[in-house]
C-alpha cells in the first residue's frame, strides 16, 4: 500500500509538472522570412528581429560574393520572402537580374542597402565601392531601416523590433567610438593594401589614408608599376606593415613585405568565415573588433 501511494504521488506531481509546462507560453513562430545575400546584413537584420524571424542568408559565409552562382534552391526562398536584403551597388548583379524575372518586387518588399543610404543623402557613399558595411554609421541607417520595414510587415511585432534595435544601435555606437578612439593615436597614418580597394569605408571614417594595388574588383591584376611605387612608398616612409583581405591570396602581399621588410598583417572585409570561426559562433561585429586589434598593432597604436 505504501508503494502504491507513492506511486500514486509521484504521477500526480508529473501530471502537475505537465499541466504547468503545457500552460506556458509556447515560443512563437517566426512572423516573417527574411531572405540576406551577405553575412554582416544577416547578422543585423537577426539582432533586430530575434525569434519572431526567420532570417536566411543566400551566400554562405565560406563562398566568394563577386563569383556566387544561384542555386535551385535558392530560387524557393526568395519567392517565399516577405523581405529582401541586399547591398545593391552591383554587387549582386544576378539578383537583379532575378527579381525583375520574378517579379519579387511584388511578392517580397525589397530593402538594398546602398539605395537607402542615398535616398537618405548618406554622404559618404562612394558611387564605385560597395563595401559599404564597413562604415559602422552606415550600419546604424540600415538599422533604423529594419526596425521601421519590420514594424510595418509586423506591426504585433514592433515594441520588439524597436527595443531590439536600440540595443544593437548602441553596440554599433560602442564599437564605432572605440575605433575613433583607439585609432586617434597611431604612429602611422598609412594602410597599404596588397590587394583590392575593399576598405576605403572603413579607413575614410577614421581618417587613415588607404593606398591599394588595385581598385573594389578583387579581380583586377596590379600594374607591374603600381607594384613598384607602392615599395618605393614603403620604404621613404618606413612603414612596418603591409596588409591584404583574409579571403584572398596574400600573394602580391608577400612580394611587398619580402622587397620591404615589412610585417604581414590580414584584415577582414566582413563577409566571409572561416571554418574554425563558424564553429565558434563568430559574427560580423566579432570580424570588426577583430580588425580593430589587428590595425592597432600594424599602425604602432598607443
């Protein structure tokens, strides 16, 4: 009897345990499918809207932007998306191709990065660079932007988005003053590039002088006399670094430190990840404070 009693107790308190745990409030289901072409628009537009949105990136991280092909499956989620998020520029060639052949514009609100900037007279925008992410104010428009796109296609969802918003403005705010403080200081003033003109964004905003082989196509071979007055430059001015985009050969930058003397030091344009840093759940604002520390010690920071 005494057994039965306990075993009677025992169920009792697992029907209340399960009466209890059935009462909570189930987690809602995402409210919208946000459709991103590049990592550092996936990562904002995810901090913005948390749970209530299904945020899904065309190019993974590992692929290189300017050579991304379409995949069948990738035609599924745009047609189901209720917001388009792209950089525009031009450096998603295919996708415009694509939404005026699918008429998403009628399906899917369509959010391009650059195009808000402009009609925002965002000043610095620069017509041949669409590296735009790496200006840490522009980032905040764009935030802004998926607040107010996502409260209208969720209005259920706007004290939300708005409180999320804020929190991810603040941190871009934090970072930024960080990067204008910790840069204020350095010995040299000079980034010199063994590679393609990625960072103008992020060295105009900080008032470093950026100086590359080439110009924003990655393709672009350097001129044999590019090369040349780029090592004569290094050494009048005895600067210790040269730099090249991490998902990229450093091949030109080896030849520049070998004629120089100069370190080699890597910087991140922010969209690509390596396998290591998937696994350890890095992200875009990582990838920048990342490059914070690699530009403080390139350019000799107090």
């Amino acid at each position: 009897m005494t057994v039965n009693r306990g075993g009677r107790f025992v169920s009792m308190l697992l029907t209340l345990a399960l009466m209890l745990f059935s009462s909570q409030k189930a987690p809602a289901k995402p409210r919208l499918r946000v459709v991103t072409t590049i990592l550092p628009l996936t990562d904002l537009a995810r901090a913005v809207a948390g749970q209530r949105a299904e945020v899904r990136q065309l190019i993974p991280a590992s692929a290189e932007i300017h050579h991304f092909q379409l995949r069948p499956s990738d035609l599924k989620l745009l047609t189901g998306a209720d917001l388009l998020l792209a950089v525009g520029g031009g450096l998603e060639p295919w996708l415009d191709r694509l939404e005026k052949a699918l008429s998403l514009d009628k399906k899917a609100r369509s959010l391009k990065f650059l195009d808000h900037l402009r009609s925002e007279g965002f000043p610095a925008v620069r017509p041949d660079d669409p590296h735009i992410w790496l200006d840490l104010e522009a980032d905040q428009h764009l935030v802004r932007a998926l607040i107010r796109e996502m409260s209208e296609l969720d209005p259920e969802g706007e004290e939300l988005y708005a409180e999320r918003g804020q929190l991810l403005l603040s941190e871009l705010k934090a970072l930024d003053e960080r990067y204008r403080r910790e840069l204020s200081s350095c010995r040299h003033q000079e980034i010199i590039l063994a590679g393609h003109q990625a960072f103008a964004y992020l060295t105009a905003r900080y008032g470093l002088t950026l100086i590359s082989l080439t110009g924003p196509q990655p393709e672009a071979q350097p001129a044999a006399r590019k090369l040349h007055e780029i090592i004569n430059l290094i050494k009048e001015k005895q600067i210790k670094a040269v730099f090249y985009e991490s998902s990229q050969p450093p091949d030109f930058a080896r030849i520049v430190a070998r004629e120089t003397g100069a370190d080699l030091f890597s910087l991140s344009a922010g969209v690509n990840l390596t396998a290591a840093q998937v696994r350890t759940g890095k992200g875009f604002l990582d990838l920048m404070r990342d490059n914070l520390l690699v530009l403080k010690k390139a350019l000799n920071c107090e």
